[in-house]
C-alpha cells in the first residue's frame, strides 16, 4: 500500500446540472455520494440515454444554486453509525423524502421548493419550447456514467498553464479533488484499473478516464461559454481530464484523508 496524495476537497451536486455544495465529510455508497445528483429535471426534448436537461442546453443552470432544507439530516444516511457496526458493514438505508427536502436559490436570489412549478418555468426561459420539464427525485445518484469522479489539483493547473487562461476547478465537477505527490498534471490516468483506499476505509476501482463535455468551458458561477477550453483539451489530451470510479467499500470521506494505492 502507498500513499499517493491527500483529499483536497469533497463535493457533491444536489441538482444535476445546478452549482455543487462543498462539504468537509461525505459518505460515498455504492450509487455515489450520499445526496448527489439525487434530484433532476427529465427533458422530453433530451436523448432516449440522457433524458435530462443539463447547462449544455440550459447555461443558467449553473446559476440556480441548491440547499437542504435540513443539512444535518442531509449529510449521510440516518442509520450508518448502526449499520457500519454490523460485521462486515452492512450498506446504510436511504433516508426518507424529508431528509432530502430542497430549496433553490435562484439568481435574483429568492429561494423556491424544488417542487415549485415556478421554478420550472424559470429553467425553461430562453429554451425551445420542445425542452418540457419534469422534476424526478431518486435515492441513487443521477449521475451520467460512473458513481464516482475524482481529479487532481495538478491535472487542472496543468491545463491552466497550457491555456494561460485562470480556471476555477468547480469547471470540472468532480466529487473528490485531490492533490497527488507526484506533483504531475494526469497522474491519476495511472490508477485505470487499479484500487484506491481514502480515509479508513471507503475503497474505490478507477475504471477509465473521463471523457469531457460542454460543461467544463462553462464558467462556474456565471454560465458563460468558452469553447476554446473543451477544443484544447480534446487537441491536447483526447477530451480527457480526471478519471471515473467505482465504489467497492463503502465510507466516510473527510478532506486532508490520504488517498493510498491498493494494487
């Protein structure tokens, strides 16, 4: 087993497509983390396989910013000190609808019930009219491809200096950010197919590269598009950038965990 890097920071996206929350812990289950991507809206004007509307249709997205209504009810699964102490850890419950109540703060700033029909009719400004909404709640993580993604702090500078252009890491969207000690821009491209421990026990498989979109030349906190950034990293690294994962013990994740190479 070797060290490799630490935990920089946790973050997790109540709302597909909608700005993240940075947390200092997070569970991570199998589906992903707990209270990740567990909301959506459905799209009928999105593809069969990605029915969701997202800020590659709707840019303003990234501008709605998600809360729990009870966040310490949202933080983790309402069972897991009793399941964790169960031989060998047995998987923690979901939490009931209520635990997961949500607010969004729009960007004029008033706060709106998930639920609130006015809030889709806000999503649905300056979209075809074909991009009809439906709002859909799960308790597994509404997540593209993989349960899990991580990058590092070294990869998204390596790109900064490459596009001399300042990029805010929340472009990239990953759920766990990490500084690696090989100081390397892409050194987490050399853990495909092998095994990472964070923390004491929470254990995920790195299963492949992952494959960029749209959204990362979205500017985090305004929506704006810059479509050079996407264009370089796909010039440049085959529109990779961090790797996707697959969670194989469950646990609790804080930042400043060490991140240790299994295998």
């Amino acid at each position: 087993m070797k060290t490799v890097g630490v935990v920089e920071s946790l973050w997790r996206y109540p709302v597909k497509s909608m700005s993240g929350e940075q947390m200092v812990k997070a569970f991570m289950g199998f589906s992903g983390f707990y209270g990740d991507r567990c909301y959506a809206f459905k799209n009928s004007a999105a593809p069969a396989g990605a029915p969701y509307l997202t800020a590659s249709t709707q840019q303003r997205m990234l501008c709605f910013h998600p809360q729990f209504r009870y966040p310490e009810r949202a933080a983790s699964p309402p069972n897991l000190v009793e399941a964790m102490s169960i031989p060998p850890g047995i998987t923690p419950a979901n939490g009931d609808e209520n635990d997961l109540a949500l607010d969004v703060v729009t960007p004029s700033g008033e706060i709106l019930a998930i639920d609130d029909p006015a809030l889709v009719e806000m999503l649905g400004e300056g979209i075809s009219g074909k991009n009809r909404l439906k709002l859909v709640r799960s308790d597994r993580a509404l997540t593209d491809c993989r349960p899990v993604s991580l990058i590092s702090l070294e990869t998204i500078r390596q790109v900064e200096t490459e596009l001399a252009l300042p990029l805010d890491k929340r472009r990239f969207r990953a759920n766990v950010y990490a500084h690696l000690m090989s100081g390397r821009g892409f050194a987490e491209d050399d853990f495909v197919g092998r095994t990472l421990l964070i923390g004491a026990r929470a254990r995920i498989v790195v299963l492949e590269r992952d494959p960029r979109c749209k959204m990362m030349s979205l500017d985090p906190v305004t929506g704006d598009h810059n479509p050079e950034i996407l264009r370089h990293v796909a010039r440049a690294h085959g529109a990779d950038a961090g790797v996707y994962c697959a969670v194989i013990a469950e646990g609790m994740l804080m930042e400043g965990d060490p991140v240790q190479l299994l295998d």
